[in-house]
C-alpha cells in the first residue's frame, strides 16, 4: 500500500523517536473507508522545526484505536485526537437518550419505564440519525427495602437502558459492527439507596471460577444481579441475566450473518450506569461470551464510563486488564463522584496506610480529564451535559456551552426537578432515620451526585 504523500514525508523525517511518527502513518494508510470524520495534525518530531504534516482520519481507519486496543496511548494528549473526540461524545449522546426517554410522569402508564417503543425510541429523542437499532429494553431492580416508600416504587424493575445494535450503513463508516449497551445513572429512591451500600463483597459472577478475592461495591451488584419481586419484569431475570442473554445472542448472530466482519461491544453509561457498565464488561470477558464459538476471536469489550465512580477492588481492577478489557473514564476534575467510593483508601493511599491498598476501591481504566466549574450550579459538575458540551466545544467557552446544553435538556423534560419532586411524594410518614435517609439521597440528588 502506498503511503499518502504527507505521511511519507514525516515517516523520512530522522528524528529521536521514530516510532511514533511511524505508528501514526499505519494508522492513516490502514483507512481504507469510512466516512471521514477529522483531520488531525500528525506532529513528527521535525514539528520542532515547524514542520508539520496533516492526515486524513476515519473512524473505520483508527477504531481499534478509539476502542482502546493500546490503553488510547497518544490518542489523549498533548491534546485530544479529534476522531476520538467525537466517537466519545457520540457515545454519551447515546446515552444521553436514556434520560430523554425515561418516563418521570405519575399519571403515564409508562411510569417509571421508557415512553417510546424500541422501533422509535431514538427517533423520539431526536437522534434518528444515531445508526444503532435497537433490539432490546433492559430492566434493574435494586434488593434493598425502602419501607417509607410506596409498594409501586420499591424492590420494583425499573428501565435501564437499552441494547442496541449498529445498523449497515453505521457499521461501514465505523469499520465494524457495534453491539452497544447504553445506561441511565440514578434516578428512583432505591437506587440511590443502593447507591449508599459502599461494602465491598465478592462478585462471584463465574459459578467455575468464582475468585473470592475480586471484590465490588455491594449496592452496584445488587442491582446488576437481582430480579423483580413484582415478577412484572420477572419473566426477563436480572439485569446481568437480560443482558448477558441479549449480547451474546446478538454476537452470535453477527458472526453467523457475516462471517469475518469485525464486531466491537462497546458499554457506556453515566454515573452508577458506568458502574453497571463496568461489571457487566467484567462478566461478559469472564465468561468469555465475547468470543465467537466456531473461530475463537474475541470481540473487543470498551467501556466509555462518564462520571463513574469506584467500582471494585484491586483485583477487581487487575481482573479486568487481565481480561482485556478497556475502560476510557471519562472525568470533571470537580466532579466528586469520580472519587468515590474511596475518597481515602483507593489505589493513591500510600504511607502507613499503603499495606491496605490492594483491599481499597480501585477505578479501573484510563482517565480523560475535563475541566468545568460553576459557582451557583454545583448540579452541572455532573451533569451528563455537561460533559458532552464539553468534549463537543473542547476549550471553546466550555461555561456557555455547558448551559445551553442545561437549558436544552431542562426544554426536552427537566428530568432533575421531576426526580425531586419525585422522592418528595415518597416522604410522607417516613420514619426519623428513613427521613433522613431521604434527604440525604434528595440532596445527593439535587447536587447531582449520583
């Protein structure tokens, strides 16, 4: 294959680090299609002379690279690759629709569950373009007892999130097909109860293997793995059993349909729906689910979390790079979340302390850094907006783009003040702990933290 002429000309640049600018150029002459979505200064090391080169990106050309096939190395800095750039923020406007289409209105039938239909659920959040169908509605029920709250409201299945499968058109500007799997963060009372249980217990998620030593937060396993008493959405199990259902089927499809086409599982979720995120990622490699059964060849497993807290414990986190798993968490430097649980005991403790570090929670992964503050409105910090404005805008007035993306989301339903009004009709005859339960969750809520 010839390279393109610009890449050629920094490939003979003679320089102290030779690798990058060759790395680079493969990327670029491997991009046989896909639409072209960026162009990215390619810098050989000659830049410091001034000489600087362009090239040509696609997504099909660098999706290993954004899927994170070597820890996104030179993809984030000294400044972010503009193809991944958008690949991460088109990740979080998946999820995204996950609040748009959650239904928050008491006097809907659809309750507390999506308002649309899977046939026109992205359309109806205005993302008709998004080039995923989706195939199927995945449901999480938190086993915890919240005794102030209404029969309909507590040990209840509620909707998650969706999977989701890229459509022909998508899969050749993407280079492969994408099986993805979006989640909400918290929104109904028992959820951000579980939310509070931060007790690390064994995952135990591998009956043949179960590693007593992988340990992850208590509250985020209740909810992947336990099923709806109300048996409404009974018949479908757990979250972890719909979903390990729906995405191994959808990879063996796949691999039937089209023998040879390259398929990505990529899981994105915001706040506790990274979490969910990140242990289903665990359990699907764990399985080995990922796998296609006649050839052997794994399916990349990526997790794009945004705003995700803790998960697990060190082997939790040494388990899933053993696994090949990648976790690109995307952070607001001001956002508190990101730092728990563990805000004291987490994988930076050292000193006298360092001896309990590998029992302390551990983020797994590599970390983009966002940067956004707003005296007045501690909510956007971690605001799934936000962090799309964000990564949309770069550094170009990140404060109004954050607000305008606030006033768009408060237009398309206020889904912030509808989850408070929410837990404040649940308050009636609480209990003096339960109440103050309640206002701490109404808190946790009303700054977004959760």
């Amino acid at each position: 294959m010839t390279l393109p002429r610009q890449c050629a000309a920094v490939t003979a640049a003679s320089s102290s680090k030779p690798r990058a600018a060759v790395v680079r150029c493969r990327a670029v002459a491997a991009a046989g299609g896909g639409t072209v979505v960026a162009v990215r200064e390619v810098a050989a090391p000659m830049a410091r002379r001034g000489a600087v080169r362009k090239a040509v990106a696609t997504v099909a050309g660098l999706w290993r690279q954004v899927q994170g096939c070597d820890d996104w190395e030179g993809m984030l800095s000294p400044e972010l690759h503009p193809v991944l750039r958008e690949e991460v923020a088109r990740y979080g406007e998946l999820v995204d629709a996950c609040y748009k289409a959650f239904d928050l209105d008491p006097a809907s039938r659809r309750y507390l569950n999506c308002k649309y239909g899977r046939e026109r659920m992205l359309e109806e959040v205005g993302m008709a373009g998004a080039g995923y169908e989706v195939t199927r509605y995945i449901y999480a029920a938190a086993d915890v007892k919240v005794p102030t709250m209404e029969p309909s409201t507590s040990a209840r299945g509620r909707w998650i999130g969706y999977v989701a499968v890229s459509t022909d058109e998508m899969t050749r500007r993407l280079g492969r097909r994408d099986v993805l799997v979006s989640f909400r963060g918290t929104v109904t009372p028992a959820e951000w109860m579980a939310n509070l249980m931060s007790s690390l217990e064994p995952a135990r998620l591998d009956p043949c293997d179960p590693r007593p030593d992988v340990k992850v937060e208590s509250g985020f396993l209740s909810l992947y793995t336990s099923a709806d008493r109300t048996c409404r959405f009974g018949g479908a199990g757990s979250c972890r059993e719909q979903l390990l259902r729906e995405v191994s089927r959808l990879i063996d499809t796949c691999s039937k349909g089209k023998p040879g086409e390259d398929i990505s599982v990529t899981l994105a979720g915001h706040s506790m729906g990274s979490a969910l995120a990140l242990l289903f990622a665990y359990d699907l490699a764990e399985l080995g689910l990922n796998r296609d059964a006649a050839t052997g060849r794994a399916a990349p497993v990526t997790v794009f979390s945004f705003g995700g807290p803790r998960v697990g414990n060190a082997a939790f986190k040494a388990r899933c790079d053993e696994l090949g798993v990648k976790v690109l968490r995307v952070t607001n430097v001001h956002d508190p979340i990101t730092k728990l649980p563990g805000i004291f005991l987490n994988e930076a403790t050292t000193g006298v302390l360092r001896p309990w570090r590998d029992s302390c929670y551990t983020h797994v992964g590599v970390e983009l850094p966002l940067d956004f503050f707003k005296v007045g409105d501690l909510a956007s910090v971690h605001d799934l907006g936000t962090y799309i404005a964000l990564l949309r805008n770069g550094d170009k007035k990140p404060h109004a783009a954050a607000a305008a993306t606030a006033r768009d989301r408060d237009d398309a339903g206020g889904v912030l003040a509808k989850v408070m009004d929410f837990v404040g009709r649940q308050r009636a005859g609480a209990l003096p702990w339960h109440d103050a339960a309640i206002q701490m969750g109404g808190l946790v809520q009303t700054l977004g933290l959760i």
